[in-house]
C-alpha cells in the first residue's frame, strides 16, 4: 500500500514557518501516501502547527492596491498570485519534495504562504480518492478527540468547500501557551505531473496569528481566490 502521508504538507508547512530559509530536513519514510495512514498521520501534524503563531502585536493593516505576482506551474497545471513584496524561500528535499514559502515582510515570518509537492501512486486519480472535502477535513485538519485531549488543542473547522477542482479549507487552531492561528488551505491533485503515472498533492496554505486575520483576511481572499487550475 502507498505510504505517504498528507501529514508531510503540513508538517512541511510547520517547519518551513518555524524555520524560514534555515535548512530542516525530514525523514524519506512515509513520502508516498496510504489511505489507512492518511488521516492519522496528517492529523498528528496538523495538531502541531499552531507552533507557528505568534505574538498578536505583529499586526499589520493592509493595502488594497497591493501588487500581485503570478506563480504559475506548467507541470502542476495551476496559477495563483502572490504580493509581489513577499519574500520567497525555496527548498528541495532529498527525496525531492518541493517546498516554496513566501514569507510578508515585517512579519516575523509568521504571517506566510506555502506551497507543498508530494509525489503519490497512480491509484490516487482524484482528490475524491482521498475522499470527500467533509471527510478529509474530519480526518486531517481536524485533530483526533484523543489527540486534542492529550495535547489540550483546540481546533475549529470554520468551512469545508469543493471547487476549482481543489478542497478548500478555513480553519483555526490553538495549543496551549500559544496564541491561535488562522490556516487558510487549499488541496489539489495534478494527475501525471510526476512524469510517470503517479500524481503530485499540491497543498497551498496561507496563515497568520488570528488577532491578526481580520486585516489579512481581504490579502488572503485575493490570493486564494486568484487559484486557477489550468
């Protein structure tokens, strides 16, 4: 069975965030997905990413009339915008995952926007091989009643929506001693990008500490609603 975990986006995502462009490495192990590993392991990553918040005073107003630039991938056969004035980060693990972060200047590199590339097996043809955006919220984001309890999370699922041929996620989640943090998440499958007859999960994840999302929130709508499969 297929090994990889939609667990390594988001975990991915909590160390790039973590680290910013200081180098981090993760094990080879687990980077092909299994439908039976799929929601437990992305859930025990998910629950850790609120290491990612941040002091709330690192609020920010934001301009509308902010440039945008367009990140486009041929291979994956999607395009979306990102501020021009963000400053991008990109890494390549050994495996040969790509990771791309754009981190927003002055923000402490906690208010950011990743993009993950994880290789799966030719029998994921479809997000709905996952299965629908419900279960796949339930069984990823949203952290094991044993796991919250255990860890004192705090998870919040605000909405789950299919479109643009891509899962939609709106979510908030908080450990203890941290502040909450807003995750913004989109998941799409790029069918034949890996060359062979696999596919590629795409994750593209924009966050930042919720005292702070009121005046992101416009910046973020923009970006993920820029998402355009091609």
């Amino acid at each position: 069975m297929i090994k990889l975990s939609l667990c390594l986006l988001i975990s991915t995502l909590m160390l790039a965030s973590l680290a910013g462009a200081r180098a981090f490495s993760l094990s080879k192990e687990g980077t092909t997905i299994s439908r039976r590993g799929f929601a437990s392991s992305v859930a025990s990553v998910v629950a850790g990413s609120s290491t990612l918040l941040i002091d709330p005073s690192l609020t920010n107003a934001q301009d509308a009339s902010i440039p945008f630039a367009p990140y486009k991938d041929d291979n994956c056969k999607f395009s979306i915008n990102v501020p021009s004035e963000w400053v991008k980060t990109e890494q390549t693990l050994p495996d040969r995952r790509k990771i791309i972060l754009y981190f927003k200047p002055e923000s402490d590199q906690k208010t950011l926007m990743f993009i993950a590339y994880t290789p799966t097996r030719a029998d994921f043809t479809s997000l709905g091989s996952f299965g629908s955006v419900d279960e796949v919220a339930q069984a990823t984001i949203l952290p094991k009643a044993e796991i919250a309890t255990k860890q004192g999370i705090e998870s919040e699922m605000l909405s789950a929506v299919a479109k643009k041929q891509a899962y939609y996620f709106d979510y908030v989640q908080e450990v203890p001693s941290q502040p909450k943090t807003h995750f913004r998440t989109i998941f799409s499958l790029a069918n034949g990008a890996t060359g062979g007859a696999g596919s590629i999960l795409v994750s593209i994840t924009v966050q930042t500490p919720d005292a702070d999302y009121k005046s992101m929130e416009p910046l973020f709508t923009q970006i993920l609603d820029s998402y355009q499969p091609s």
